[in-house]
C-alpha cells in the first residue's frame, strides 16, 4: 500500500499539468493557426509573384529579343539591298559628327577618306559643284557631283528638321553614274556626228545647184554641167547610204529588225564576197586571196546581213591598203564555231583607238579615212550583226604592219541543237535567231511524224535524228577548194 500512494499522487500530478497544457493550447492555438495561415499565404504569394514576374520578364526578353532580331534582319536587308544597288550611303548626327557609313559609299570614295564632320565633307567635295554655296544660301536640296579616280559620282544630301527648324541629321546618298554619263556623251556625240554627215553633203549639193541656177545651163559647158550634176548625185547617194545605216542601226538598237535565217554554206558566201570585190583590189594593184583551212559546216544565218558583214570587212581592208600591197581572207573551223579571218597590210590602227572602233561613226583620224568616204557607221553595224547572230568580231592590229579582223559565228549544228536543248529544258527560246531555228525544227518534226510529241519530249535518239534530218534537207556543205586544203600538221599548227 505504502507503495502505490506515491503512484497514485504522480498520476494525479500528471493529470493536473495536462489539463494545464490543454487549458494552454486552446488558449494559444488560435493565434498559431492566424500566424501559421499569414505565413503560408505570404509564402504562397511570394511564390505566385515570382512566377509571374518571371513568366513576364521571359516574355518581355523573348519579345525584345524578337525586336532586336527583326532589327538586325532589316539592317542586314537594308545592306544587301543597297549593296546590290551600288548606292552608297553616309548619315551625320545633330551635331554633324559621321555616324555610319556603309561599305559602297567607302568604297565609291576610296580615294579620299570620309571626313568625321559634315562640314569637312561638304568643304572637300561641295565646292567645285556648288554644294558648299548651296548649303549657306539655305537650300534644302543639295546635290552635285565629284570626279573620284576615273569616277563620276553624284552626290545628293538630305536634311532632317525638329519642330523648331533646327537641323537634326544629314543623310548623303551616292550613286555611281560613270555608265549613265558616258552613254549621255555618246549620244550627245552621235547626234553632233550624224548632223555633221548629213550637213556637208547637204551643203554640196545646195551649193552645186545654187551655181546650175546662178550661172545658168547656157552659160556652162556641157562637161562642167555634167561634174555638176554628177557631185550633186554623188552627195546625195552618200545621204541615202547614211539614212540607211542609221534605219538599220535603229532596228537593231529596237529590236525591229527582221531576219530571214536560213542554212547557208558560209564557204560559198566568203568566196562570193571576195570574188565581188576583185575589181577593187585590182584597181590598186592589191593582191586579194581567199583560203578554205579546212572542211566548213553550214551556218545558220541571214545571207543579207552576213554579205553585208563580210562586204564590209574586206571592203575597208582594200580601201586602207596601200597601192601593192595585200590582203588575205581565210576560212576554217574550230569546235562548234566557223570563223574567217581578213588580214591585210595596211596602215594599221593604234592601241589608244582600238577599244573604241567599233563605237558609232568612230574613225581613225590618222587613217585619213573621212578622205576615202562612207559614213563611220560600217563596223559598229558589223558588229551589231554579228552579235545578232551570236557571234563575236575581234580585231589585232599592229601600227604600219596591217590589221586583222576575226568573225565567229556558230555553225548551224549548235544552233538547233542548243534550240532544242532549250525546249527540252522547258526554257523559251531567246533571240530571233533561236525562234526561227525553232521554226525550223517544228516543220522538220512535222516531216518526221514527231507531231503529237512535244519537241521538248523527244528521246535523244529522236533529238539526234531530227537534228541530221533538218541539215540534210539540202546540201548545204559546198566543194572544199582542195588546192588550198593543208596537210593534217599543218591545220593542227593552224
């Protein structure tokens, strides 16, 4: 019993201290939970406002990012385009400091450096066209241009305004016109030329008649009448042949001429040409020969505009060689290409005119060549035919030795054959000579039954055999002159 009592008390005690800390908590638990929440909720909040401002600034980035990158892209675009369109470009802030300049306008200034200020730019390159003066008189537009090198470069300044008129920017756009003014200068030539050609026959034959009129048929003999009228006649055939030049130059230039192509053996055509002007050469006791190098294929082309080309050629070799000497035509072939090559031993051409004897009523004044006529008009025509025909004119010359004229033009086989390649790759012919070449093959596939098959649709076999079906039409080939015909070393040394 002793023993339990104490027990007994303990138990007691222990219930007295947890009713004590019941009675506690439920005093103090309210204001736990009120913490408790208060945390939880700032907790909570803390987490939800940090999600969002992190989701916002993501997307902001992302857009600014986007915002830059279309900068940038449009920049780069911006570049490109004014790269590819030679245009240069330099922009000066408010206070006229350089801010930007792209890599054409340093490129069309290289050798000046771009001045740091507005005012040394216009200072070094707005005096002499009036930019300078311009800019002081208070003008708005300004533009002039400068020589750089061998250049010509125009320069145009646009000004930016605040509201309260002050000057905020300066943007110089250049543009690089060197091609623009030479094709002015050349027209400006051509009409000045033209008018002079026309001018000093006109002048002839108002004066001749004036004299018939003045003097009177009576009053003249029969022979001086007759040099009268023959000069008159003579100047007035020269206006008709320069009329004509300029009409044909005109079609050309507008793409209006018309040409009959047709498969020509161009070895009958040289030696026919040749033949025509042995009285010439005769006349100066000028030796005038045509060799055949080799086996020549037919060509493609227009007999008139071919004869005149080669009439030409030899015709000018003839009239600027002296009495005795010698001019030779030769006549071969070369891969896909017939070329023929008229040499001659006249006075020759300097290098500082070369670049310019094909330009429009060009002479060379130290060939006298105003004193043997025509109109200046004979090798740019040249020139034009043959590139009409897709063919190139060369010439060499060496001062008091002679000159050498080189025409190429394709040989009939490569001219269909690269119209049929073209309709078999779906791309439409180009060219007056490649639309009558298709002409051509069209009727040739009529004749092979080919008809319910397009062109472009044909096997290789049927391509190869329509091609030998329209050159073997007609014999288009010619004799080979065999005398002339060299050895098999020596068309190779050739």
């Amino acid at each position: 019993m002793s023993s339990f009592i104490p027990v007994a008390a303990g138990s007691d005690s222990l219930n007295r201290l947890h009713q004590w800390l019941s009675t506690a908590l439920a005093e103090v638990s309210p204001l736990i939970l009120i913490l408790s929440t208060a945390v939880v909720v700032a907790i909570l909040s803390w987490i939800v406002c940090w999600a969002v401002t992190r989701r916002y600034r993501r997307k902001t980035d992302q857009r600014l990012a986007s915002i830059v990158a279309q900068f940038v892209d449009e920049r780069a675009k911006s570049e490109t385009i004014l790269l590819d369109l030679d245009l240069g470009v330099i922009a000066y802030g408010r206070d006229g400091v350089l801010i930007n300049a792209n890599p054409a306008a340093r490129k069309m200034l290289a050798a000046r450096p771009i001045p740091e200020k507005f005012n040394a730019f216009i200072s070094e390159y707005g005096q002499e066209n009036g930019m300078q003066a311009a800019l002081l008189l208070g003008s708005e537009t300004l533009s002039g241009t400068v020589l750089v090198q061998d250049r010509v470069i125009r320069l145009r300044v646009k000004l930016s305004h605040f509201i309260d008129d002050r000057a905020s920017s300066f943007l110089v756009v250049l543009t690089d016109i060197t091609e623009q003014e030479s094709e002015e200068k050349q027209r400006k030539e051509f009409v000045a030329n033209v008018s002079h050609e026309l001018k000093t026959p006109l002048t002839i034959i108002k004066t001749y008649s004036e004299s018939l009129l003045d003097w009177g048929l009576s009053e003249k003999s029969p022979e001086g009448i007759r040099k009268d009228i023959w000069r008159i006649h003579d100047d007035s055939l020269r206006m008709e042949r320069l009329v004509e030049d300029l009409l044909l130059l005109s079609s050309i230039d507008s793409k209006g001429i018309r040409v009959r192509m047709e498969i020509l053996d161009f070895a009958f055509l040289v030696r026919q040409a040749v033949d025509r002007l042995q009285h010439q050469a005769q006349e100066k006791n000028i030796e005038l020969s045509c060799t055949t190098l080799s086996k020549i294929p037919p060509v493609f082309a227009d007999r008139t505009a071919m004869e005149r080309v080669l009439t030409n050629l030899v015709g000018n070799a003839i009239k600027y060689t002296d009495r005795n000497g010698q001019v030779k035509v030769y006549l071969s072939f070369l891969i896909d290409d017939v070329y023929v090559k008229v040499s001659d031993t006249g006075f020759g051409i300097e290098k500082d005119h070369m670049p310019r004897i094909f330009n429009r009523f060009y002479r060379v004044d130290m060939t006298g060549s105003r004193m043997y006529g025509g109109t200046g008009l004979g090798l740019s025509i040249a020139k034009e035919l043959v590139e009409l025909h897709n063919g190139k004119i060369n010439v060499s010359s060496i001062l008091g030795k002679g000159t050498e004229f080189t025409v190429m033009v394709p040989a009939a086989r490569k001219v269909f054959r690269d119209a049929l390649e073209s309709f078999r790759a779906g791309n439409p012919t180009v060219g007056s000579m490649h639309r009558s070449a298709a002409q051509e093959l069209q009727q040739a596939a009529g004749d092979l039954g080919f008809t319910a098959v397009q062109l472009g649709e044909l096997t290789a076999d049927d391509a190869d055999a329509l091609l030998s079906h329209v050159l073997a039409r007609d014999d288009h080939t010619g004799p080979v002159e065999k005398e002339n015909v060299p050895k098999e070393d020596e068309q190779v040394a050739q």
